[in-house]
C-alpha cells in the first residue's frame, strides 16, 4: 500500500455500523472492478469500491504459495468445481483481486471471438471493436505491457520457444503488464518487489488519489432494492482469514451499483438480493478453462524458480483443438506437489527437479456448469465435456513433442493410467491415455458466464446498457457478463470491457 | 474448525510417509520436521465447514480405512514406517479417485511445508539470496 489515503481507506467501523453514500458503488476491486472505479472517478462521480478481501502489502510476499493463500486466494484455495472430477479454482480475495497472483499474461481479445459474441449473442449495442482497440491500447501504456526481456527470460521459457520454433507451431514471448521484473517466478504468490502492475497497485490508487473510498475486508452480503431500483448495498467488515466480525457498513448508491465481484460471487450475490432471477440464466453457464500440466526433464539444469513465472505460450492449437499452452514457473513448494511417488522414491525423483520444465494446457471448454449460493460461500457445479478431455490428450501429446523438440529427454505425465514417467520416444503412449477425467489433475484458473450478456431478457440476464434486466441500478462489468469463454488469458479483455462499460455508465 | 491433537499425530505420520527423512543426503529432512502439519492444521482452521470437514475426513479415512485396503487390519498410525509407506502408495494407485485424491491431498500440503524449507530448497538447487537479474525500472 503506498500513498496517504487517510480517512478514505477503512477495514472495520470502530463505532460498530458505518453508513456512507456514494454516487457508485463497486464491489470488487480486481481488473474489472478497479478499472470501473478508475473510470467513473475519472467522470467525476463519486466512488466507494468494496472489496471482500484485505489491501496485502508487498512486504508480506515470502515466496511461500501458502502465504500467499492464506493472504490473497479465495478459501486457501480449495475453492473446487465439483462434478465428473474435482477441479481446484484459482480465484484471487485480496485488493486487486485475481491481477496480484495471476503471471500478468496480457491478450488482447481474439478478433474471432469477438466477432462471435456480436453474431450469436446479438453484442452489437453493447461493445463495438473500435472502443476494445481503444481500450486495450490505453490499458497497455497505463499497464506497462511488454514482452519478457531477455535477461528474465528464464531458460524454461526459452527452450519451449525453440521447441516450437523447430517443429513451426505459433507460439510467442509473452506481453506482461510488469515494470522491474526481476524473474523471481513468484508470480503467483504476489510480487514482493511490486513490479507486476497488478490493479492494486495501479487503478485502485488512482481512484483513491482521486477522491474515491475503499473499504476492505468487507464482504457484500445484500444489495438492497426498492421499488424495483437498487439503492444500497448492505456489507458486513471481517477479518477475511478468520471471520472474526468487525462491524457493518451501508453505502446507498445515489446513481447505481456495478458488481465485479467474478462468475462465481457475482451471480451470488445478485442471488441473495432477489435479482436478476427472471430471466432463468442466472448462475447458469458458468464456463472457463480448465487445464492440466506436463513435466518434462532435460538433461541440464532448467531451474524452473528462475525467470519469468509465465514467458511463453502458443495459441497455435486454440481454433482447432481448443487448447492453448502456456509455460508455467514455480518453486519447489509447488513443483514437488506434481512430482510424482511416495517415499523413498518420491525423494529420489525430487533429485531431478532442477532439471524439470512445465507447461500448463488449457482447455477452451464447450462444457456448461452452473453456480449456485451455499451459505457465504458458492457452489459451483461443472463437468469438462468428452470433447474436452480429448483436446486435451491431444494437447498434452503436442506438449511433450515441444519439449521433446527442445531437449527433453523424458516426459512425467501425471496422468492416471500412464507411466509415472516415459522417455521421449513413447509418447505415442498419449494416444492410448485414458479419456476420463478423473485420471487428470485438473485446474480452473480462468471464468466465465453467470450473468451472461444480451439484450433479450429471456436469453440473459444483463442488457447491452450492462444494467440488469430487471433490477434498475445495479450494473455488471465482469466476465461473468462474458457470453463464451476466450481462449486466451482474460485478464486484458475483462479490464477493456470494464473500461467500455464503465464508460458508458459514467455517461448516462 | 480446529484439529485435535492426535489428529495432528496421524497427519505428521502421513506426511512423514510420503516424505520420510533421510533417503537422499540433499534432503534430510521429512515432512513434519518443517511446517508440513501447520499447512493442513491451518487450511482446517481457516477453510469453509464443508471444505474443513472434508480435510479431516481425508485424515480419518487414511488412518481408519488405508490399511484395510491392502488387507492390514491396524490403525495407519500403528504400522511401521515402511508399512505406512506402502498403504499409501497403494492408495495413490487406486482405481477409486477419491481414494487417490485423499492421497494427493495430504502429499500437496506436505509439500507445501516442505517445499518451502530452506534446507530442502538448498538441496534442490535453489539459490538463496535468489540469482535474480537486477534491473532497473523504466
């Protein structure tokens, strides 16, 4: 936290309830709800931002993936989607939400994607190209985004670019919204030298610098509606670790309130205010990318812990196989989770973890799940689809190929059914890789759907103004608003619509 | 929810199996001489009820129910080191997920613990202070 934000920066109410009005209420200080906050200050409305979890200092970074879970992940991290198999979900709680334990992986949204969301789901009104392009170059230069510098390239990264380079698949040195990287690979476990410009770093200061407040450690339990306007929402301040209560807070919103609070505490939210519900797809066709990772090992050392945590990816396969790569860092905390045996043998293969290299294979799912509220918390009900898991055999068998190509000498596939290891010229042993998921360890680290976006009332359930259908006042700009998943890392399209939208509710 | 004491027993000897001293001089250490037990006594601490509950489940199912499934009729805790490490591993080659999953639970967290150690980190290779690049800002 830097900057003197006295008097407008509150995590308890000392006398017990505070209550406060504001022109605009943002719940949710993450990519989509800090660039909403930054955007109306900027319009000269006043603004109080919510956020469930604490404002973490860069200083409490130790490197340590359970700190970092303890301080800025949802739940620890056991937030889990629970259907055909259990996949973990990776979702930020902190100020600056998903930005500070995310790689700072910059996309800009796929043309075709796009293209598709104005076809299918009739997104005319509601985004044109022309404002993304705008928004996507001025989140770019706010951001700092450029590719990885060499010198923190990390050798990881490197060789996979060779891989695919030799066997003339697409792939790239990845643009990243950072200033300083050192290549720590701590990425994931948050910066400790504040170089990723990670929202709470970057537009949650602004707004403040420009007038806006912030109440953290504050989780918003009801948005408040009356004569079918939502005027207030009702928070109550906790310590976000241990629950210990801290006070109430009510902020009436003079103009509206605009949730950002993610596809899973979104629809929520809107849940328990008895909002948004008429339409029927509420919490309904929550969608993401799931995915599974491959170890390889090369003959000299990699040191995964060294360099960029994420400096190359591939989206060579996205349209057709619905797959993307991505390179993934880590420390031995992390690595030696996916190491495989026990015992004896366990330390024997820990061994060869200098020499160990990681790529993560995303899945761009054709499967629909659905979110629904369980006490404080949410569950989330999805299963991958059939075509899901064999995109991802093929995708993973692609992996290992460009590891293959780039030296490796050995593959550690961690897939139920396969060997624990197998060298570089069995991998035709991926096509004979069971099809069920339960034999993958599988991730979700990107969502999508819930509140999806379209200007029927009947097919979704906020209209192209971003305003729910049938609540007046009450505004999303997440990806939960997302009528697909992207195919690529999000965070950059979440923040451009979030700019677009939060325009166009600052104009109104 | 707060784990008991002799739950924490259970669980130091779990991870203790899966990640034992000794074996490879570079990493003496086991699971429960780092903060390896503090991860999962946290994660039940400070989780949602369910999720919390599901932890300890895992703990007790191992403790109760492991041995059973390679045909030892004693408690997971009162075996040998070398008995442990052999439930366990025939639980992580389970054909029933949930079994395999309990496994790979209880190894994550430990790993967690572990993986964090700084002798453990030393033997891995990892530099400390880290052989970063230094660099200034733009």
């Amino acid at each position: 936290m830097s900057g003197n934000y006295i008097g407008r920066v509150w995590d308890r109410a000392a006398n017990g309830a505070i209550v406060a009005d504001a022109d605009y209420v943002v719940i949710g200080t993450g990519p989509s709800g800090a660039t909403a906050a930054k955007v109306l200050t900027e319009a000269g409305h006043e603004v109080a931002m919510l956020e469930e979890g604490r404002w973490v200092r860069a200083e409490e970074f130790d490197g340590s993936s359970f700190t970092a879970q303890k301080k800025c992940y949802r739940e620890l991290g056991t937030v889990a989607a629970m259907g055909k198999n259990m996949i973990p979900i990776i979702q930020g709680r902190c100020v600056g939400g998903g930005s500070v334990i995310n790689a700072a992986i910059i996309w800009r949204m796929p043309r075709d994607v796009f293209e598709r969301w104005v076809r299918d789901f009739q997104l005319s009104d509601a985004l044109a190209w022309k404002e993304m392009e705008a928004a996507f170059d001025l989140l770019e230069s706010d951001l700092n985004v450029r590719p990885v510098a060499p010198e923190v390239m990390g050798r990881h990264n490197a060789l996979l670019l060779e891989g695919a380079n030799k066997l003339g698949l697409e792939s790239r040195i990845i643009p990243r919204n950072e200033k300083g990287c050192q290549g720590l690979a701590q990425c994931t476990s948050g910066c400790p030298i504040k170089a990723k410009q990670s929202t709470d770093l970057i537009y949650v200061p602004w707004a403040l610098e420009k007038g806006a407040r912030l109440y953290h450690s504050c989780r918003a339990e009801r948005i408040q509606v009356e004569t079918g306007r939502a005027v207030a929402v009702l928070a109550r301040f906790e310590d976000p670790l241990t629950g210990e209560p801290r006070g109430t807070l009510t902020v009436r919103a003079r103009k509206g309130i605009v949730v950002c609070a993610s596809p899973i505490q979104t629809p929520c939210l809107l849940w328990r205010s008895g909002i948004g519900r008429s339409s029927g797809h509420l919490g309904k066709h929550f969608t993401g990318h799931p995915g599974a990772g491959l170890i390889c090992i090369y003959p000299d050392e990699v040191r995964l812990w060294e360099g960029a945590t994420q400096g190359w990816d591939s989206e060579h396969f996205r349209k057709e196989w619905k797959v993307k790569f991505e390179a993934l860092g880590m420390h031995p905390d992390l690595l030696t989770s996916r190491i495989p045996g026990i015992g004896a043998e366990f330390k024997k293969n820990v061994l060869d973890a200098k020499r160990m290299g990681n790529v993560g294979c995303a899945m761009v799912s054709q499967a629909e799940g659905r979110v629904r509220p369980m006490g404080k918390n949410a569950y989330v009900s999805f299963s991958v689809s059939d075509e899901d898991v064999f995109n991802l055999r093929r995708g993973l068998k692609k992996i290992a190929e460009i590891m293959v190509a780039a030296g490796a000498e050995s593959i550690v596939p961690n897939i139920f059914g396969l060997p624990a290891k197998i060298g570089k010229d069995q991998l035709k042993l991926f096509d004979d890789a069971p099809l069920d998921p339960q034999c993958y360890t599988m991730v979700m680290t990107h969502m999508f759907g819930t509140c999806r976006i379209n200007p029927d009332p009947k097919k979704g359930v906020v209209g192209p103004d971003f305003q729910v259908h049938d609540t007046k006042g009450v505004f999303i700009l997440d990806s939960s608003i997302f009528p697909t998943n992207l195919g690529v890392n999000p965070q950059h399209t979440i923040m451009a619509v979030a700019q677009v939208g939060a325009k166009k509710i600052a104009s109104q | 929810m707060k784990m008991q004491a002799f739950e924490l027993e259970w669980t130091a000897k779990m991870m203790d199996a899966i990640i034992p001293p000794g074996v490879e001089n570079d990493f003496p250490k086991s699971a429960s001489d780092t903060g390896a037990v503090k991860v999962l006594e946290e994660l039940v601490r400070y989780t949602p009820f369910f999720t919390a509950l599901g932890l300890r489940a895992a703990i007790w199912f191992i403790e109760i129910l492991g041995p059973l499934l390679s045909g030892r009729l004693r408690r997971f805790s009162k075996l040998d080191p070398a008995g442990r490490v052999q439930v366990l591993a025939k639980m992580y080659q389970s054909k029933i997920y949930f079994i395999r999953q309990m496994v790979l639970l209880v190894k994550m967290t430990a790993c967690f613990g572990w993986g964090v150690d700084p002798e453990t980190r030393r033997g891995i290779g990892v530099t400390d202070p880290p052989r970063f690049v230094t660099r200034s800002k733009p």
